[in-house]
C-alpha cells in the first residue's frame, strides 16, 4: 500500500468507495469532492494497493475554527489555521487492514511541516470511539448541520 496524492484517475474509485461506505446517507457529488481538494490538495490523499486501485482515501481542507461545513457545500481557498477532515472512507473489502491509521499517520505528518493548529470533523454512522483512538474529543461547543443525521457529533484535536 502507498499514499499518493489524489488524481483525476482516481475519482471513479472514490465515487465507489465513498458510495460502499455511505449508501445513500452522504455521498457527495464529485464537484463537491474536486473544490475540496483545490483548496488544500496537499492535506488530501488515496492510498492505492499494489495494483494501484484506490482502497480507501482521505480529503481535508482549511475551514475556519468554530465553525462546521455543510454537507454538499463547495470549498474555496481561505487562509486558516485550522484543518477539517472532511472524509476518510475505505473500501469495505479492505477494511482491518490499517489503513485509517496509515492515511491518518501520513496527514499529522504533513501537517508538523505546515503552519496548522488544530483539526475538527464531524463523526458520523457512531464513529466517535474510532476518532477517540487517534486522539480527536468531542466538542460540545459547535453542533452538527442535520444533513450530517441526527448521530452526528463534533470532534477537534490540537497538533
């Protein structure tokens, strides 16, 4: 497995996998998906097996702190101190492989050579204890838009 930036070869796996992961509950559109990336494409990353499909991928971008993007709505470029995970999905038939955690690992790796203070998302389908295990608390100060479901709960993590 390797980490890679995420191409325009790769959005038709992702489309996949984001739809394997979510089922109807919160896919994005790919345009969606693509302003995410433009605006920080170097905290964004596929990791692809040794066929060089993507098997799971990660997309994040600047957002300001204390507050949450929707569901569905487009990046833009901001200056910001503060990253949002938007996204981590693996393929189904390669999860317990490890994978969150090397997609994880490799994105607090970029982020110690960068200028950023602090990560928020929004844990969705009862994903908080995952989160908890690489470092991410729950935040009662903001609340979750509804179209991320009634579940939803914010989570931050300083760097």
């Amino acid at each position: 497995m390797k980490i890679s930036p995420i191409t325009s070869s790769h959005w038709q796996q992702i489309e996949r996998i984001q739809h394997a992961a979510y089922g109807d509950d919160f896919p994005e559109s790919i345009d969606v998906l693509k302003s995410k990336i433009a605006a920080s494409p170097q905290t964004c990353f596929a990791c692809l097996n040794d066929q060089q499909h993507v098997i799971g991928y990660l997309i994040s971008h600047p957002y300001h702190k204390g507050s949450t993007p929707k569901l569905h709505e487009t990046s833009t470029v901001i200056d910001s101190i503060h990253l949002h995970l938007h996204d981590l999905a693996i393929i189904p038939t390669e999860q317990g492989q490890g994978i969150p955690k090397l997609l994880i690992d490799h994105l607090f790796s970029v982020l110690n050579t960068m200028n950023y203070q602090s990560v928020s998302l929004i844990s969705v389908q009862n994903s908080a204890k995952f989160w908890q295990k690489y470092g991410f608390i729950i935040d009662n100060s903001l609340s979750a838009p509804t179209s991320y479901g009634d579940s939803a709960v914010c989570m931050h993590r300083s760097i």
